[in-house]
C-alpha cells in the first residue's frame, strides 16, 4: 500500500512539474506574433540576474511574447538583450517584460563604465559572499571528513554555523529562485534552492526532532560555498573575456586640442563638430576623424588595422579617432565626430557581433529549453526512487539534492557564447571585422574563396600601358578616350584620364553619355557616336575590329585589360591598362589552399587577363568577361553545386556577389555599398587577413565544439552518477562551478590566436 501511495505522489509530483514550468513555454511559442509592420526599431537592454542557458532563453520567450516584437536575441557573456520590434513597442514594455519574468532589465545607454562598475561590483559581492562562507562552513566541513584528532561537532553548533551561511550568503539563490517560481521560470537558481533547502530543513528536521537522523548541515554550506566561488571565478574569468572591447572603449579619447586663430586650446570631446579645426602633438591620441591639413608624422593605427607599422600622415591624407600621434605636429580638419568616427563603429559592430549567436547554439537553445525541468523530475524520480527501494528517507534526500546541484546547466549556458565573444575581440584586435557571430561560423565551413580582381587581388590603381591605334594618331585616340572617360569613376577611367593628363591633353567636352556598367560607355562627340569599352562589348554591338585585333590580343596576352575605342561601329584603338597584383596577394592565396580552400578569381575582364593575373597569384580557376549581374548568378551556381562559398571584394559591381556569397568578405578600403553588404570587413586592405580570418573562425567552431561536448558529456555523465547514489552533493557542486571555469578558461585560449 505505501509503495503504491509513493508512485501516486510521485506522479503527481511529476504531473506539477510538467505543467508549472513546461506549459508557459508551449504558451509563449504559440504567443509569437507575426510582425506587424516593415519597419522596426532597435532596442539594446542590459538583463541583470541570468547565470545560465534557461535564463537566457526565459528572457528571450518573454521578450518574443511582448506584442509587436520581431526578434529578440540575448547574451549571456555580456548580459545584453538585442530587440528588434515594431515603432509601437516602447523599451517600457520590454522592461516590464524582464522584470516580470524575474530578471532586472535597464536600457543599455552605451556607458561602458557603468556596465564595468556593476560588473565589478558583482565579484566584490561574490567574493565576499564566499569568504564569509567559506569561513563558516570550514568547521562542519573537517568535522564530516572524520579526521583522527580533530572532535565532532555538537549538531546544534553545525546548526549555528550552516545558518548564516544558507540564510545570508545564499540568499541571493532563494530570493531569485522565488522569483523565477512565481514566474513559472525554472533556472539554475531553483535547482540550488531547492537542493541547499532540503538538505538544510531536513538537517533541522533531524535535529529538533530527536530522531537519531544523520544531519547533513556540511552539505547545504558546501554547496552555497562552492558555488559561490564558482561565481565568483566566472565573474573574473568572464571580465578577462571583455577585454577586447574594453580595449577599444579605453581609445576613446575625452578632450581635443582644438586651434583657434593660431591658438590651440584643450576643450571636452562632446564640443567638436564637424568642420572644427584641430591639432595633435606628439603622444597625442587623435580625438576625431578628420584629414590633415598640415605638418607630418607617423601614426599608430594598429587599434584599426591591426597592422603594428605606424602609418605615414601628410597634408590630405586621413586620421581616425583613437590612433596615436608618433613624434611629428599635425593640425586637421574634424570630418567625422561622436557616433560617426570609424572607431565608433568599430566597437559598434565589436559589440553586436560579441551579442549575437552562432547557429550551432541553436542545439544548446532547444536543450537547455527543458532541461532544468527535466532535471527535476530526475530529482524527483531519484527521491521516491530511493525511499521506495532502501526505506532510508534520509539518503532519497541526499542523493536528489545531488540530482539537482550537479544537473545546473551553466556550462552550457556558456559553452557558444563566451568562445564568441573571445573571438570576435580577438578578430578586431587583428582588423577583422564580423558583422556577427553566423558570419564567423559560415567562414570556419567554407570550402572556396571566390577573388574580384581590381582592388583586391591587385593594387586598384591601373596605369596605361600601351596604345594601339588605327586611322588616328596615339594623341587623339587618347583625347576621345578621356572624353568618354571624364564622367566615370572606374579604375580604368583614372587611368586613361591620368595618362591624357601626363600628355597635357584636354578632353574635350562630350556631348551625351551612357553608361553600361561592367562593360564600357556609349557617347557622341561633334556629331558622332563614339564608344569605349571590352572587346566582348564592343563586338556585341557589332564593331568592327579590323586593324585592332592582333594589338589587342598581344596586350591581353601580357596581361594587361585591354578596352577597345570605337566610332561609328569602327574599332579606332586598342588601350592595354595594368594593375598589377598587391605584392601579399601570392602569399595569401598559398596560404587558402594550405587551409584546404580552393580559389577562383572573378572579373569582367578579358579571360586572357584575367588568367595570367590568376597565374601570377596561384589562383586555381577563372571566370572571366562577367556583367555585375552575372557575378551573384556564378556565385549561386557553386552553390548549388554543393559549395560553400566565400566572396572577396571591394566595390559596387561586387555588392551583389558579396551578399549572394555564403560569406561575403569586404576589403576595409572598398565602398560603403560593398561594406554594408558584406558579412566580414577586413579594416586593412591587406589579402594576407583573410586566411587569417578563416583560422581564426575554425579556432572559435573548434573551441565551440569542444565546450558543447564537455556540457553535454558532464551532465550525461554526472547526472545518472549522481542518481545511482555515487556523487554527493558537495562533489556536485564542486563539479559544477569546475565545468563552468572549464568553459571559461578553453574559451580564454582564442585570445593567444596569433597571426602566422
């Protein structure tokens, strides 16, 4: 009969769990509107009060169920919330949210210190917290070990040292764990509540009750103990894995030396405005983005570029925010201030992408959803369990509370997320420049990096090589050629230009221009419709190319890009334009196929040309002669033939190739329209980054997936050990905050990734 009672209350028992804590979360999925409009807002949240994977995915389920909400994505590492919702929602309702959930929520103002200073206050408490107990806890901890000479203690004094220690150092997991209740949230800290409780009341229980029970005082303050040192050596670990960022903040400078009428003058910061006229003397941290107007000296700019050569600076060259003055004077002109400097959106991007997740978390995510109230109903299973089969109620509680210390998911909790932020500030310390988390991930699994020729493989800047003319002299070929060209920003179009100027020619006025992009222009000039373009153009149009041919295909063959000059649909010249390779460029291609990646370079310019630049390089394929719009639609055939694909460019005609790419990688030097398409910016325009990058991502995939297995191995192991009777609760716990600085600590190791 009470075997039959004890399944009853277990079932029960089990019954309540299931549905206190797994239905809200049925409710909430279901709860999830569609978006309500096309136009969203950002809102970023500081969330106090989260220390595991359950947490994180309570305030993410919270935040999805408040009306109007799109997405909603949180960090554990950096305890932050990224909302994306609809105008209507204020921050308001999302706070309220948090809050009713349990957690503390605040909207995150950007002050870096602030956050630094709660953060830091946290361990002071943590570590407090642990001494005391610690202190406390020693006396009943020797007294369990039994050891020869040193006499037992008197229950009642246990009593008397366990309860400070349950009931001030570990009232923070009591007064959260009611929290999380009330809210029909089950976190880490109902786990320990729960656990340190019923060993504590059990312990009095036996006491006062004159039973002759075993107390087991030693196990309710040596859990609270080592827990609390676990927190408190994850908030250090967990500091150290900021580092990067903090780095980039501490750049930040908070005065300028503005010039006024000969006179120079320390004024704060917020004060500048663009326009302002500013000085910078030697050791002098550069305040603003600007150009330089006059003097020389040589600036550090590895904290944007990673490179560590100081950079020459003369009159019209840039400086940026946060730089460092070498020994020269220089004055420059504000051109970018406050939230708009490159090292304002440096950390911009540093911290979004520190906040986002990688796909593989997603398995994490929908594991942790219902592991804590799985993890009760074990505890539950092993309470009756024990009591049914040894009658010994005292050892069913013991082994329960063991359940529940050792199943804590903490290390998976931060298993994705701290390896991310420790890459992503490692990859900024090196000028790689992730938009998020997703991007790194894709880069550790592509298999082909796909070059664009002009400005990434070789230098951007071609000259004029040669000229082959026919019917008119090599002078007025040029001059009709700079015509056509005045209006255009190509490359090719500087280069003709430049040339027309060395010559002292004056291109004359054209009389209507037409654009076709990535093959040539289409103009009239006194009277006459004249034409500059690649020769695959210029014969779809159906120019004659008699007289020009064999120039041409000479100069394509030393791999120059050759464009054709045309009148009347008569070819009159042939121009060969070089752009030599970027003298990394053969390294960093090596270096890809070393990684196990195959290349392929990708241009609208002649195969010829485009094949021996390939050859000079050690690109493996080509694929040549393409319109912009051909490049995306190149890039979906890999694709679809099962490759991973990254893209490497650096302008508009690349755009649509970088964001068809699985990756699309731009070069800091490229265009706004190319950086804002691209998943990665590498700050400096040097190739030999990019293999850099890609090691760097399979070193965040690998350490990932190495803390995932540990989490998962830890808890499948410990779990049923725990069960069975063979791990007691003060090795659980033991156990629990070890796994966490295990996590911790292998994630820390990204920050000695070096750069061959």
């Amino acid at each position: 009969m009470n075997d039959l009672v004890l399944a009853a209350l277990f079932a029960a028992s089990a019954a309540f769990v299931l549905w206190w804590f797994l239905w809200p979360m049925r409710r909430t999925r279901a709860a999830k509107p569609a978006p309500a409009s096309s136009t969203t807002l950002r809102h970023e949240l500081h969330i106090g009060g989260m220390h595991c994977a359950s947490c994180v995915g309570r305030v993410e389920s919270c935040l999805m169920n408040v009306e109007g909400v799109v997405s909603s994505s949180v960090s554990l590492p950096s305890e932050s919330a990224t909302v994306m919702a609809d105008e209507g929602v204020q921050t308001t309702h999302l706070i309220e949210a948090v809050e009713k959930a349990g957690y503390h929520a605040e909207l995150r103002n950007g002050d870096h210190h602030h956050h630094e200073h709660h953060h830091s206050q946290e361990a002071k408490t943590a570590r407090f917290n642990f001494i005391v107990a610690a202190v406390l806890s020693s006396p009943i901890l020797l007294t369990s070990m039994h050891i020869p000479g040193i006499p037992e203690l008197p229950a009642l004094i246990q009593f008397l040292l366990a309860t400070p220690v349950v009931v001030l150092c570990g009232r923070q997991f009591f007064i959260r764990a009611a929290k999380s209740i009330a809210a029909r949230n089950a976190d880490m800290d109902v786990l320990i509540a729960i656990g340190v409780g019923a060993a504590y009341l059990f312990s009095i229980a036996a006491l006062f009750s004159h039973a002759h029970l075993h107390v087991y005082f030693e196990a309710a303050t040596a859990i609270v103990t080592l827990v609390l040192l676990g927190r408190f050596l994850e908030a250090v670990s967990m500091r150290k894995t900021g580092e990067a960022i903090r780095s980039l903040f501490e750049l930040q400078p908070t005065t300028a030396l503005l010039w006024n009428e000969g006179e120079t003058k320390l004024v704060p910061l917020a004060s500048i405005k663009k326009g302002d006229i500013l000085a910078a003397r030697p050791g002098d941290r550069i305040s603003v983005d600007g150009q330089v107007i006059e003097g020389e000296s040589q600036l550090d700019e590895s904290m944007l570029s990673g490179e560590s050569m100081p950079v020459e600076k003369a009159a019209g060259d840039r400086v940026f925010a946060g730089t460092m003055n070498g020994s020269g004077w220089i004055k420059f002109v504000a051109t970018e201030v406050g939230e708009h400097t490159a090292l304002a959106q440096i950390i911009r991007a540093v911290s979004n992408a520190q906040n986002s997740k990688a796909a593989i978390q997603s398995l994490a995510d929908k594991i942790t959803s219902v592991f804590i109230p799985a993890a009760l109903l074990v505890a539950l299973g092993t309470f009756f369990g024990w009591l049914m089969f040894s009658g010994a109620f005292d050892t069913a509680v013991i082994n329960s509370v063991a359940v529940l210390i050792i199943a804590c998911p903490c290390a998976m909790g931060l298993a994705t997320p701290v390896a991310i932020v420790v890459g992503v500030g490692r990859a900024a310390q090196m000028g790689v420049l992730p938009q998020n988390a997703h991007a790194l991930e894709t880069l550790a699994r592509t298999n082909m990096i796909v070059f664009d020729k002009t400005g990434t493989i070789t230098r951007g800047k071609p000259t004029l090589t040669d000229v082959a003319s026919s019917q008119i002299s090599e002078n007025d070929a040029l001059a009709v050629a700079a015509a056509l060209e005045s209006r255009s920003e190509h490359p090719i179009a500087k280069a003709i230009i430049e040339a027309a100027r060395q010559r002292n020619i004056q291109p004359q006025p054209i009389e209507s221009f037409q654009a076709q992009a990535g093959s040539g222009v289409i103009g009239v000039l006194h009277g006459k419709s004249v034409g500059l373009g690649s020769q695959k153009f210029a014969e779809s149009i159906g120019v004659s190319l008699d007289g020009i041919q064999e120039p041409a295909n000479k100069s394509a063959k030393l791999g120059n890009t050759v464009v054709i000059l045309w009148q009347d649909n008569v070819a009159l010249a042939a121009f060969g334009i070089s752009d030599i390779p970027k003298s990394e460029a053969r390294h960093a291609v090596e270096t890809l196929k070393h990684l196990g990646l195959r290349t392929v370079l990708m241009t609208g310019d002649s195969h010829v040309s485009a094949e021996t630049i390939a050859a000079q390089v050690g690109i493996q394929s080509v694929l040549a002669e393409l319109r912009p719009e051909d490049k995306s639609e190149e890039i979906a055939k890999l694709q679809r033939q099962g490759e991973r694909v990254a893209m490497v460019g650096d302008g508009i005609n690349d755009s649509p190739a970088l964001a068809q790419a699985d990756v699309g990688i731009a070069m800091g030097s490229g265009s706004d329209i190319a950086l804002e398409t691209s998943d990665i910016t590498i700050v400096r325009s040097n190739l030999d980054a990019i293999p850099e990058a890609v090691r760097l991502s399979r070193a965040v995939l690998k350490v990932i997936k190495q803390n995932l297995f540990f989490a998962f191995f830890y808890n499948s192991l410990a779990i049923p050990l725990a069960a069975l009777g063979f791990l007691n609760p003060m090795i659980g716990a033991a156990a629990m905050a070890l796994s966490d600085i295990c996590v911790v600590g292998n994630a820390l190791r990204l920050r000695a990734f070096r750069p061959r």
